[in-house]
C-alpha cells in the first residue's frame, strides 16, 4: 500500500512538471521569433529609483528609531550628571565602525552597479530604429527624418518601433528631456549626442528643455507625437508630397514678374 502510494506520488510529479515544463516552453515561444526584444531602460529605472526610496525609508526610519532612543536614555535625570563613556575593546570599537559602514556601503554599490548596468543597456541602441536629427536653439526643436522631411517642436513617431535622435545645437545648451520616457540628454554646439526611447503606444508626451539656456527657457516647450504605425505612415506620406511639392516650386525657374511691359512692335 506505501509502495503503490509512492508510485503514484512519483507519477502525479512527473506529470505536474512535464505539463509545467510544456507550458514554459509554450509560453517562451514567441520570445524566439526573429522579432528582436527591445530592452528598452525606462521600467528600470523607475525599479531602481523605488528601490533607493525603499531604501532611505527604512534607514531613515532606522536612524530616527535608534536617535529617538539615545535622547530618551541619555536624557537629563539629575541635576549636573557626569556620564561615563562605554568601555569598548579596540577589535570591538573597529567593529562598530566598519560593520555599519560595509552595510550602507553596499547598498549603494548595489543601486551603483544596477544603474551601471542599465546606463550600459541604454547606450546600446537597437538596430531597428527610426533615426531622427534634432537641432536644438533659442527656443526650439528642429526636427530633419531621413527622407529631408522636417518639424518644429513636433516629434512625431510611429508607435512600436525604437526612436533614436542624433542632436547638435546651433547655439547654446540645451537638454532633451522627455520624462514620460525616461530619457534627457544635453544638446550642444560642435558635437553630436544621442537619446533613444522605446513608444508602445500612440499618445502624447511633453518635451522640455532641462538646460537654463536664456530668458526664453521654459517656453522651449515641444511634444512627442506617437502615432500607430499606419497613421504615421499616412501622415509622412503626405509631408513627403508636400516637400516634394515645394522642391519642385523651388527648382522651377521664376517666371516673368506680372507687369513687365511687352516688348512694343516697331512701326514700320
Ligand atoms: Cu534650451
């Protein structure tokens, strides 16, 4: 009776972990499709930063325990106490100091190293972006696609696909800053820096300059546009046929201007 319990304990495991490892592999499926995962920083950093708020809560909160109780101990009970120092051997007083020290040290080795490692996660931009150049100045976002096509203080981008912007400035300092995003990078004179951001769905998202450039700062105001990916493609296929429409205007030699007199015929 032990021994045919057993086997159908053992049994009714495999089974269990044969069904769970099925569906694992089932469920991880489409994680190996050739669709390259997109390993987009900005939920990380949001992780890291209620992991540093956790924890300053709880070590302030522990300091203002342990001061709470060194006020109330050591509080004034006689009129002119002598107190007496507390006798600690040398190994014990290294102890005190280096134990608390190696504590706290390493949770801010902790958060460093995982802010390390998605500052390296968001240098490496996907390959599979759409590349905008952004010209930043007194006060505004100039924005130039691929294709010649360009905006003021519109980024509009399709929604699902990684954005990068290559950024220079014509002027002074400036920084892109997209909070929604969880980007902000300087903009400057004479060298190219970078940003990229991940939009999964179509919204809006402020921009703002995060640089004091001059008095007209805080209006360089702009936004993200995200459309879905055939909005995008119809609005770029319309600004195309504008560009192209006034490239052809711009090419066309001037005709004569309206009130040029006619050349007279001779009287013979
Ligand atoms: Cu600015």
């Amino acid at each position: 009776m032990h021994k045919q319990l057993a086997a159908i304990l053992r049994r009714t495991t495999v089974a269990v972990f044969g069904f769970a490892l099925a569906a694992s592999s089932w469920a991880a499926g489409p994680a190996q499709s050739t669709v390259p995962k997109i390993n987009d920083p900005a939920r990380g950093w949001d992780s890291l930063w209620h992991e540093v708020i956790v924890d300053i809560t709880i070590i302030g909160i522990l300091f203002a325990v342990v001061t709470a109780y060194f006020v109330f101990t050591s509080r004034r009970t006689a009129a002119n106490p002598v107190g007496a120092s507390p006798k600690l051997s040398p190994a014990s007083a290294v102890g005190w100091t280096v134990l608390p020290i190696f504590v706290f040290l390493s949770i801010d080795l902790y958060t460093a190293a995982n802010g390390w490692v998605l500052w390296n996660h968001y240098r490496d931009v996907p390959a599979d972006r759409l590349e905008v150049k952004l010209e930043s100045g007194m006060y505004s976002w100039d924005y130039t696609y691929p294709n010649g096509v360009r905006t003021q203080n519109e980024l509009i981008v399709p929604a699902g696909k990684p954005v990068m912007l290559r950024m220079t400035s014509r002027d002074t300092l400036h920084s892109h800053y997209i909070p929604d995003f969880r980007v902000k990078e300087d903009s400057m004179p004479g060298r190219v820096t970078y940003l990229w951001f991940h939009p999964t769905k179509p919204g809006e998202h402020l921009v703002t300059c995060a640089e004091y450039c001059g008095v007209m700062h805080s209006y360089m105001a702009g936004r993200v546009i995200v459309k879905s990916a055939e909005e995008y493609a119809a609005w770029m296929k319309q600004e195309e046929t504008m560009l192209a429409a006034a490239t052809a205007t711009e090419a066309t030699p001037a005709p004569a201007k309206a009130g040029t007199p006619a050349a007279k015929p001779k009287k013979t």
